[in-house]
C-alpha cells in the first residue's frame, strides 16, 4: 500500500505551508499529492506550482469538477501537466454537487452517470490524439450545422496512458466508476465498512467490464491526527465540525452524499439528527450528535503503533493508495504528522 497526501483547498489559511507540506511528503516517498476545489482555488493552478517545486512525487486532481471544465478543455489541462511534471499527473474527475453545479457553474446537475461516462469517453479520446469527433446525449462534436470540424490535441501528454480516477460515493456510481476509470477517490472509508459500502460495487463494474481488482487504485482520503492513544476521544473531536459539515450540510436533504453514506455504514438516526441539527443552523449542535465510532473509523487517531494496526485493517480490506489529510495548526506540526505516518507505514510492514 502506498501512501498520498491530500493539500484540501488552496486558500483555507495554510497556503504557505501546503507547499512546504509536499515537499516534505516528496522527500519522505509519498507516492501522490492531491489538490482539491470547490469555488475558491482551482486545482489545476495548484498542481503545476507543486509540480514545479517537487521532484518525484505525484500530483493529481482531487477532483477537477466536471461542470467547470468542457471535457476537451480537462484532456488539454490533462496533458499539460503531464507534459511538465514528466509524468507524474494523476486526473481525478468528479460531478460535485447540486449547489455548486448550478449555483457557481450554471449547469443543470442532472444524469450524472451518463454525464460522467461521456465526459470521460471525450477526455480519453481527446488524449489519443485522434481527430475529435463524439456523437452523446450531453455533448456532440463538433456541432453540427457549423463551422467547427473535427481536430485533435497538439499537445503531446509525456505518458500514452494518464491514470484516471472518479471520485465516487454512491452504490451506482462506484459500479460505473470500476468500469469506466482506473482508481476510485473515496471520502469517509471505514476498514470495517469499505467492502460493503464501496469495493463489491467497484468489483461488479470491473466485472460488468471484463476487468479484474489487479492495477485499480483504490485511493481513500483519511484526516490524520497523532497523539496519545489515552486522548483518542479528544483528536476525534477536533474533526467534529468537518464530519458534521459533510453529514449534515454537504448538499440539501434530499441529495446529501455524505449523509447517504453514514446512514450505509449503520448511522441512521445520528445522520438524521446530525442533517436536523445543521440544516437549522445548530452547527454546534450538529458536530456534538456525530458519533465517537464514525469519526475513529473514518479517521486515523494515536499513536503510530495504533495508526499502523489501522493501515494494516485498510490494506487488507482492499485500499492501495491511502491519502492522508494531516492535522495540526502549525507547519511543524503538520510535518510531524507526515513523519508519523510514514513510520506507521513501515511499522505495519506495507511500505
């Protein structure tokens, strides 16, 4: 198993350190570094600065949004920066969700999965570098009745093959996901719960396609606290307020991912008083009612002994890329952190 670190959202108060963070990671044999966006930072921006400042690392999308970016124009950016990191770009691709979709972009958040599976058909094809021509339900190209005709991309990619990732949550999407896309960006993955609420989907889409699990990055993100194990409960709880955000404000009632999820892995009533509690802007409220167990299965906590116990329960249950979200509220501390997980890696004997 090897190890990635996820940087979040360029703009959240830590810039001058994130690139101090992956350098670390670069220098400590951490196999990819990760860049998020929302509606703040785009991370295409971010990946081609670190790329610049590291040497053998890595750098990926986590996620590049797909109502942001026509998808010739991603098989473009895709290509670029494979170009000038020499071939250490990962895609990572996802549909984000109602809000920011039709709120920021002004996209109908609507067909996600045949949205997703064009958009990927187009970004490959684009990248072979064949002339462009696609015939979709969401996109035709060129248009017809027009000027435009069919071009292919002058950019040469430094690798034939860049690695594509979905960033998946639901049970259809993750099936889609194994057979379309050659690694699955997970959010909130517990070793205990990961096979059911995640892989047996993915592994029905490798089927559905002919493929085996071999060469399919799965590639879950897990905030990452070290201590002592007698303070478990209180690292926990300094991520009360992110599992509750995601819980109980990511998205409306109704289309809430994250909410789904917990309610998959045996949350039911906490996930709904967690949704109440945030929806009506008890936020306090909310973060109190997430459950200790929900945050210490989705989080690694303690000391390396224990972080390594768990990154041995994820090997195990499938994981192969594990991406690290490491706390603290200093540089050094967050480079601690970084040091710790390595060590807890070659501790379980996965390095």
């Amino acid at each position: 198993m090897q190890l990635g670190i996820n940087l979040g959202y360029w703009g959240a108060g830590m810039d001058g350190d994130n690139l101090a963070v992956a350098q670390e990671a670069d220098r400590l044999g951490y196999a990819v570094c990760w860049a998020a966006e929302a509606y703040g930072s785009d991370a295409a921006t971010v990946l081609s600065w670190v790329a610049a400042k590291t040497e053998r690392i890595d750098v990926g999308s986590a996620i590049f949004q797909i109502p942001a970016r026509q998808p010739a124009m991603t098989a473009m950016t895709a290509a670029t920066l494979d170009s000038l990191s020499g071939g250490r770009f990962r895609l990572g691709l996802g549909v984000s969700g109602p809000q920011v979709s039709e709120g920021w972009y002004g996209v109908k958040f609507d067909k996600p999965l045949s949205r997703t599976r064009e958009y990927v058909e187009i970004v490959r094809k684009a990248m072979t570098r064949e002339r462009l021509s696609y015939e979709g339900e969401h996109w035709t190209l060129p248009l017809p009745g027009g000027p435009g005709k069919p071009i292919k991309l002058t950019v040469h990619p430094e690798r034939e093959h860049i690695p594509l990732y979905i960033a998946a949550i639901g049970p259809k999407n993750l099936e889609q996901t194994g057979e379309i896309a050659d690694g699955a960006l997970l959010i909130f993955p517990s070793a205990e719960h990961i096979e059911d609420t995640a892989l047996r989907h993915i592994r029905a889409g490798r089927e559905k396609a002919g493929k085996t699990m071999e060469g399919f990055d799965v590639c879950p993100t897990l905030p990452l606290a070290v201590g002592d194990d007698k303070d478990v409960e209180k690292l926990a709880d300094t991520f009360r307020p992110y599992t509750a955000l995601y819980v109980g404000g990511m998205g409306s009632r109704k289309q809430n991912f994250y909410n789904q999820l917990a309610r998959r892995m045996g949350y039911e009533e906490a996930a709904a008083e967690v949704q109440d509690k945030y929806l009506a802007g008890d936020k306090q409220g909310a973060a109190a009612a997430i459950p200790h167990d929900l945050i210490d299965g989705t989080t690694l906590l303690g000391s390396v002994e224990r972080i390594a116990d768990r990154m041995k329960a994820y090997a195990a249950a499938g994981v192969t890329t594990l991406t690290l979200a490491p706390a603290g509220f200093t540089l050094d501390e967050r480079l601690a952190s970084l040091r710790a997980g390595s060590r807890a890696l070659e501790l379980a004997g996965l390095a």
